[in-house]
C-alpha cells in the first residue's frame, strides 16, 4: 500500500487500523458507523460519518485547547514555537473577546519563573554556560552555582534545567522556580551530552540509584508514594505497608524520614537506619540541653 509507505507504516499493520475504523462513529448503531471497504489497492468510504469535514470546536473545547497552547507558549526548549503561537492566534481570532480575555488570564505566566526559563532556553541555543543562585533541597543550601545547560525538561508541571556541574564531575537537574539571578556567560558551554542517558520516564534517573532504603508506612500515608519516588509492596489489612525509596543524597533521605517519623518508619538497610536513629538522637540532645523559657 503507497499510503503505508507513506506513513512509514507496515501494511499489515495500516491495513488492521483501517479495519478499526469501522468501529467508529457518532453512535453504536449501524447507521452510525463508519463504512468502508478496504483492499491493498485501495480504500472505498461510502459512510465517513463527518470525518471528511473539519469539525467546528464548541466554546468550551477552543477555550480548553486555547489553554493547553497557551501553556506550550511559556514552556522552554519548545521544538516549534512558532506554530504554537500561531494555533493560539488562530483561536484567538474565532472566539469572542470575553472568552478570550478569561481564558489568558488564566494562562498568565509567572514572571518569577518565566525569565529564568527564557534564559536557560537563550544559554541552550548560544551554547554558552550559565550562572545563578540556586536553593538546594537535597543539601539545604543556598549558593551561587556555574554550570553547562544541556537539556530542558518539564515534568509533573515543574520545569528542570540538566546541566553539567564541572564541581561534581556529572550532570545534575535544577528545578527553575528556584533558580534567582540567572545569567548567560560568556564561556562556551561543554554540556557533555554523550554522557547524558535520559529515559522520559524516568527523568531523574531514580532506576539508576544502587541504594534503596526499605520503609514500613503507616497504611493512612500511602500517599506519601504521589509525592516521593517510593514503590509500595504488598499491604495486608490493619498493618504498616511496607516499600521501598531509592537514597539519591543521604543528607536529604535523613531530613526526609525525621520529617515523616509519624508517617514511616525506616527499617534498612542497617547502616542507614543507625545514621537516621544517630541524627534524631542529636536533635532530641539538643532540646534537652535547652534552658526552659
């Protein structure tokens, strides 16, 4: 078939789709179904159930679509911007001016976040390294950092730049909105990208971490796995759940299990159940030592 070629679909494969079409329709009676007759020669429609026709989107649906666009608009390291922004100009065009005026004040960007996006997606396209001040969750620091920008990605509606930090002799992920003071250097940027695996569906890599630590979670905090890159086991009623975190920085997996000690408890591996017991056993030293008020 010249349209599996086309399409750079297999035959056989093009051919069961075309199949499925049948299917298909406004409804589930058979006059409301898609009818055709598929060869390898050709394809005959005698029913298309509209589908020769530009549908016209209802308010709702181009206010939906409008917003979606108008997201796409601020995201950085779009392939086609462009074609974006003209979709959304198109929409624009075909809605009356108080759905517009709604729908981009919902889609407002957020200045503090957008800049430090916009500049990122500058330094990526110049090649050129990139300097900012940078509030670490994982190290519960704040410091000026000088790294070489590779790639951007969004993921759960946050933004993340991964770049090269030269200090550490790897790449790391910077997550923009807490980014401040982003400025494009003038060195040329070596962001090592062949030494960048990157996997969609694992953008941080959580697969690759060889230290996991086991977790018994009470069974009315199982949320806790929505939030944190926690993988849950088998549960049996009435009793801790039991999972499993990967430990990308210890300092942070220590914060993060005193910060949740009513929630879970870490269980092992050994060595890391003895440095959370030792830091929660100097904490309590320290409000021991505190003369009352």
């Amino acid at each position: 078939m010249e349209a599996a070629k086309d399409l750079g679909r297999d035959p056989a494969e093009l051919q069961l789709e075309i199949q499925r079409l049948q299917c298909c329709g406004v409804g589930t009676w058979p006059e409301e179904l898609v009818d055709l007759e598929a060869s390898w020669q050709r394809v005959s429609i005698s029913n298309s159930q509209g589908m020769d026709r530009p549908l016209r989107l209802t308010p709702t649906e181009a206010g939906a679509l409008l917003l979606t666009l108008e997201s796409l608009e601020a995201m950085p390291g779009l392939t086609d911007r462009e074609a974006v922004l003209s979709a959304a100009a198109k929409l624009r065009t075909i809605m009356d001016s108080e759905a517009v005026a709604i729908f981009d004040s919902l889609a407002a960007d957020d200045p503090a976040e957008s800049t430090p996006q916009e500049i990122l997606r500058e330094a990526i396209s110049a090649g050129r390294r990139v300097a900012f001040t940078y509030r670490s969750i994982s190290s519960d620091t704040t410091r000026c950092r000088e790294v070489d920008p590779a790639k951007i990605f969004v993921t759960e509606g946050e933004t993340y730049l991964t770049a090269w930090d030269g200090e550490a002799g790897q790449h790391k992920n910077f997550r923009a909105d807490r980014m401040s003071q982003v400025e494009i250097l003038d060195q040329e940027a070596s962001p090592h990208l062949e030494k960048l695996p990157f996997d969609p569906e694992d953008p941080f890599g959580y697969r690759m971490i060889a230290q996991q630590a086991d977790l018994l979670i009470h069974p009315e905090h199982t949320w806790l796995a929505d939030y944190f890159p926690i993988t849950l086991g088998e549960s049996v009623p009435g009793e801790p759940v039991p999972a499993r975190m990967p430990v990308g920085s210890e300092g942070w997996f220590i914060r993060f299990a005193l910060g949740q000690s009513d929630r879970l408890t870490v269980t092992g591996p050994e060595e890391l159940v003895a440095k959370v017991r030792r830091r929660a056993s100097a904490a309590l030293a320290a409000y021991d030592g505190t003369p009352d008020s």
